[in-house]
C-alpha cells in the first residue's frame, strides 16, 4: 500500500516543533508526528491515518537518552527501545522497564521505534504503556504554553488516545524508583515475536520482613481500551505468603490472581475471544507474580 499525499516538516529544535504543531490545530489541519515510525508507518500505509503532514523529531537530540535522576529514571521521548534495554541505569534502578521492553516486536523494530513514540502511540496491546501504568510513571511534555507533567494513571485516556493537547510534544517519561525489597517481572503471551501481546502482565511484588507480599502493582496488556491496572489482584495479594499455607492445600497466591481479569473489558479479534483473554490473564498474572517473587 501506499499513503496518502502529506507535507513533510522536520523541525530544528523542540520549541519549533510545538510551533508547527500549534499552527497546524488552527489552521485544522491533521497533523501526526513522526519518532521512530515504527506505528505510524504502518496506519499510513494501510490508509487508516490520512495526515496533512507530519513532524519529524528523529534528529533532535535533547529528546534522548537515559538519566539518573535520584528518586527516578527519566527516559528521553526519542530514546530506542534497544537503548532502554542496554542502559545499565534502566536495568539497576527500574528493570521492569527492561524486561518488558526486550519483548518488544524484533530487534529490527527495537534499533528503530522508540520508548515515548510506544507510549503516545496508546496502543493497548503494545507493552510499556502497562509498564508505566504499574510503575506511576509521569510524562513529561511541551507545548508553546510551557511544560507539564501527566501521571500514567491520566495519560492513556482510549484507544490510540493519549492525553496530549494539539501542540503538545511528549519530552520524557520519569520512571520512580521503587528501592530495595521489589521483584518485577513481565509475563507475555503472543503469537510470534513480532505480534503484538495477546495479554501481557507487568508486576511489581514487594515482600515485608516475614516474607509475605507488602505491596502488588499489576498492569495488564491488551485487556480494554487502555491499559489497565488489576486492582482487586493487588488488594487481595497484600499479606499472601508466597506458597501454599491452607490445611486444605488451598493456595492464596493463586487465588488472588485468579481475579486479575475483574474490572477488565477485553477485546475480540481475530486472535482472542475476551473469555479466552481473561483466562490468559489470570494464568499470567500468576506466572507474572511467582517469577517476581522469584
């Protein structure tokens, strides 16, 4: 396929990115900005995105790279994904995001598509925007106006809809750290390497001193709209000892991420009926959290 006729602007600095950008929405134009392009090729080629024109960022260096910055991480827009994964900051301070991140498509997508591009894209089924959802990351965007911050919880508003404004360029994403006595890990289930999560499963487990689980935070791939956090799994793993401790053989563990699916709203396509995701989800979620416990 080949797409539609578009302008191809390439801005020299952030602030003249947020100026096209603003210029566009007033004059009504549909503008899309280009990262990687790892998603938006796609749309454009098969004609489902039919852009005026759009703003290449690629070659603005302040959008990359990797910092740590005390409390947390904060991770350049541009930033590619093979980066994120290789940064020895990422893999010490916030390792989540490079475990799921190493799951991402094929090496040839990670050398191109990049860590914000995945967010603004705000495709539920790809698998950061879970990660920054579980992790309460905050983006870090700009706009003529100035800059602002957008908590994760707030920033994946619906499907392939981020909390953007029109003008708005997403800067970074500042990843907290969560410190000692976490165990993370990403459990997915996919068709091949290059497709996208049928479900996914980001955990983050804190254990207390006795060894039982303190805290759980579980974001979920590809089950609604958005991506969505397994709240009732979380309340009901907090005090759960890690194996088996009923008379009965009963396993608290698994019965409290045999309700990861509670809240959900998972699609149907041509890979998976939502009763079958829901299943995917408890056992994942099970898998996600045993492998944190390690």
């Amino acid at each position: 396929m080949i797409p539609a006729p578009f302008d191809y602007i390439r801005p020299a600095s952030v602030e003249d990115a947020c100026r096209v950008l603003a210029d566009a929405e007033t004059a009504g134009d549909e503008v899309k900005v280009l990262a990687g392009g790892q998603s938006l090729l796609p749309l454009l080629r098969l004609r489902l995105a039919y852009p005026s024109a759009l703003v290449d960022l690629g070659r603005l260096p302040e959008l990359r790279g990797v910092a740590d910055r005390g409390d947390h991480v904060y991770i350049g827009a541009l930033t590619t994904h093979d980066e994120v994964m290789r940064s020895g900051v990422v893999r010490e301070h916030v390792p989540l995001v490079a475990l799921a991140t190493a799951t991402v498509a094929d090496p040839a997508v990670r050398h191109r598509g990049t860590f914000g591009g995945s967010m603004a894209h705000a495709d539920p089924a790809g698998d950061l925007p879970a990660v920054a959802l579980a992790l309460d990351c905050v983006f870090v965007v700009r706009s003529s106006d100035g800059e602002r911050e957008i908590p994760a919880a707030e920033f994946f508003v619906d499907y392939l809809e981020p909390a953007l404004e029109p003008g708005e360029v997403l800067l970074g994403v500042r990843v907290p750290k969560l410190g000692s006595g976490w165990g993370f890990h990403y459990e997915k289930f996919h068709r091949t390497a290059q497709a996208w999560a049928t479900v996914g499963v980001a955990a983050a487990v804190r254990r207390g001193d006795g060894g039982t689980i303190e805290e759980a935070r579980i974001g979920l791939t590809n089950m609604g709209p958005t991506p969505v956090r397994a709240r009732v799994t979380e309340v009901a793993l907090r005090g759960v000892a890690p194996s088996p401790s009923g008379s009965n053989g009963s396993d608290p563990l698994r019965d409290a991420c045999a309700q990861a699916d509670a809240g959900t709203s998972p699609p149907a396509d041509l890979h998976a009926r939502p009763d079958y995701r829901r299943h995917l989800a408890r056992v994942l979620t099970r898998r996600a959290v045993g492998a944190a416990l390690g």
